[in-house]
C-alpha cells in the first residue's frame, strides 16, 4: 500500500491523539502533558529518543536501511555537503509544534479544552498528530528509507523561541550530520479548503518584533501643563509619526507594518504622569526592511522626544526573523504535495503572510520549506471562518491522514532524490 492508503489506516488512531493533546493545551516552553502523549505516540517505534533540558522538546531520529541518494535537488547542486556515496545517505528534518494559546476557547466541541483560559487556537496539536503519524509511516518503511528522518516535536512556538532552544540543544546535529532540507506544515481553520495547500518560494511569513517606547517627562498639575513635561501628546505623537514613517521611509514592495498595541499613561484626569509607555508589534519582510525600520524608528522617537524637551528610553525585543523558503525545496515540496492531493488541490500563495514563525531559525541554517494546509471544517465557508487564535476557531480531524502523509512523502521522496 501507498503512504496515503497507510495514513488513512491510522486516521482514526490520528484523530484521537490530536483531540487528546487538544483536550489538556500547555502553554510556552514547558508542555510535559503534551511531551508525554508524544512519546507514548512513538513507543515501540524504531527511533533514537531524546527529549530537550530547556524545554519539553521531542526529537527523533529514524535511520533508514537503504542506501543514501545525492542528497541534491536535480541540477541545482542544492547542498554543498550532498552525501553521494555516503551509505547512511542523507538527512530531513520534519518540524511539528506542540503548543497552545492563552485564549479561552469557545467552539463548543465536544473535546473542547478542560484548561481554563487555554485553547490550541492555532492548530499545533495537529501538528503534533500528523507528524507523529508521519513517524509511524516512515517506521514502516525504515528498511528501505535512503537516509534518515529527524522528527522535531517544538514547544514554545507562539513567542517562545522553542525552535531557537532546540537548535541550541543540537536539533540540528540529532542525527551526526546537518539534514539536506527541512520542511514544516501550519495547518488553517480558514481561508483554505480543507485539505488545499499553499506555499511560496522566498519570504513565506513576517519578521516580527517588538518595540518597547517609554517617554519620560515631569508630572504635574493637569489645569498648568505649561509647569510640567507632558509625556502623553509626546506619545500620542510619536504613535502617529511611526505610521507617516512606514508609509514614507519604506517601499509599498517590500511592506512594513507597525501596530501599537499597548499604550499605558496616568492615572486621573487632572494629574499630568511622569511616563507614558507603548508597545508596538513590527513586521517586515526583508532582512534589509528589518534593520532599516530599526534605525529609523529610533532616530524618529529620538528627535520627537528632544523636539518637545522630554527623553524617551526605545529598543527592540528580538522576536523571529523573515521565514524564508528556499526556491527548489519549495518547487520540490509543491511537486510532492501536488501528487499526494491533486494538482487543484495545490495552490501558489502570492503574498507572504503577516504572521511570524519561528520555524525561520530551522530555514537560517537548513534551506527548506514551510507549507499551509487548510483544515476549514466542512460546511464552513474558508473566507469567513474564524481564522487561527480565534476562540472559535474549529480545525478539522479529516486533514491528519493527508497532512501525516505529505509530512512522510517529503522525507521519503527528498531522500530518494
Ligand atoms: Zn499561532
Ligand atoms: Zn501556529
């Protein structure tokens, strides 16, 4: 039987770990319920077992039977350490992500979350089905796999660095030699088909990172401004003035996006504070965009803040870099899930998108591809549904098998190349 057919035998045994995992969500970095239903997943699997110190990380290796192919892409000379002649042949890296959210669900479903306030919103606990799934798929064909399969189980994607922690515990390194390519899939409870697939080559997803402003000025009496500093038209400025610089400073080709979230100052009307702060999410899309909107954003609060006599205190929390495809493992992966799913059911995203991965610290130093899987639920139209990290955000079970299943063709057919 065909790795389709053999992931569909399992969809029952995917649907019931997905909903347990969804059933007890963990947040951030430690997910020691959710590590332990990976590793029950994976008992009696043919894997070299480790699992992280920082973080409750899963990683397993699969060292196939077979004898290694190149290791390169078709003509491209992709990888300047191809393995030809190596007999373990060479090395994937498959990336799943394990955590949840703190948003308090509200779907109704009848293995909705039991955790107050915490809900996987954002699809990861099928991840963690569909890439354990995956394991069992490539088990099967172990003797015959012409390399090895690395299995990343990640917690702590949402604004926890886990990618970055586990790379620097050696994830990359699991197997004794860098993998070839590496490949993630983000399933969507909107916008996609159930069962479609997206993916582009280059920048797939946003560089994002925080700005953290705080103007100091002099407190004082509300009715005579004119004896204190007022920190709070300052701010309010400086709000404004980062939006004229995104769309002055910045080419409409290569976006930039500054939103402030969080603007805190005072606490009665008639009193003028001392402070007022804010904190803004930045997204760019080129690492040269990226390091622009840094200077610029700090020079421009710098020469408001002297313009009005008041100081401000800004930098930037390092946050995840642009997830970058690379342009032949994305042809390669677009070619492998356009023969798992259908041609039709394959689709060339135009735009990247506005959201942030830290998959991208994998992408940095392994070229690879991260692809989007709709898992809009039946019935339900993709343009409308409640999209991730909503609280009515409802993933459907029907995709495991296929997402279990693109997960091992890529392993399976990039190591065959
Ligand atoms: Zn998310
Ligand atoms: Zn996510």
């Amino acid at each position: 039987m065909g790795v389709r057919d053999d992931a569909e035998a399992i969809a029952p045994e995917l649907v019931r770990l997905r909903r347990d995992i969804h059933r007890e969500p963990e947040i951030g970095l430690h997910l020691p319920g959710t590590q332990d239903k990976i590793l029950d997943a994976l008992e009696g699997l043919p894997l070299e077992i480790s699992v992280g110190t920082a973080l409750s990380s899963v990683t397993a290796v699969l060292r196939g039977g077979g004898a290694g192919g190149a290791g390169a892409l078709g003509g491209d000379a992709l990888s300047g350490d191809a393995l030809s002649g190596d007999a373990k042949g060479p090395v994937v890296l498959l990336r799943g992500d394990m955590d949840a959210l703190p948003v308090a669900e509200r779907t109704g479903l009848d293995y909705a979350s039991q955790t107050e306030g915490v809900m996987h919103a954002c699809g990861h606990d099928l991840h963690v089905a569909m890439l354990a799934g995956a394991a069992r798929l490539l088990a099967a064909r172990q003797r015959d796999l012409p390399g090895t399969v690395v299995f990343m189980f990640q917690p702590g994607e949402e604004g926890h660095a886990g990618a970055r922690h586990m790379i620097a515990e050696g994830v990359l390194d699991a197997a004794g030699q860098r993998p070839v390519a590496a490949y993630a899939l983000h399933v969507a409870s909107a916008e996609l088909p159930a069962g479609v697939c997206s993916t582009r080559p280059g920048p797939m997803l946003a560089a994002a990172e925080i700005l953290e402003v705080t103007v100091r000025g002099h407190g004082g009496h509300g009715s005579q401004p004119h004896l204190a500093a007022d920190p709070i038209p300052v701010a309010c400025e400086m709000v404004t003035a980062l939006q004229t610089l995104v769309t002055r400073k910045f080419d409409v080709f290569d976006p930039v996006v500054i939103t402030v979230g969080t603007f805190h100052a005072g606490t009665v009307d008639n009193v003028i504070p001392d402070e007022a702060s804010f904190l803004a999410t930045v997204r760019t899309f080129s690492p040269a965009a990226r390091d622009r909107v840094r200077e610029s954003a700090l020079a421009l609060l710098g020469g408001i803040a002297s313009g009005h006599g008041v100081t401000v205190s800004a930098g930037f929390r390092d946050g995840y870099p642009v997830t970058v495809n690379d342009a032949a493992e994305t042809r390669f992966a677009a070619r492998v899930a356009a023969e798992l799913l259908g041609e039709e059911r394959c689709l060339a995203q135009p735009d990247p998108l506005t959201g942030a991965e830290d998959f991208s610290f994998v992408l940095e130093q392994v070229p690879g591809a991260y692809l989007m899987l709709g898992a809009c639920p039946p019935g339900a139209d993709p343009a409308t549904a409640p999209n991730n990290h909503a609280a009515d955000a409802v993933f459907d079970d029907s995709v495991l098998s296929a997402g279990a299943a693109l997960y091992a063709e890529l392993a399976l057919q990039r190591l065959s190349l």
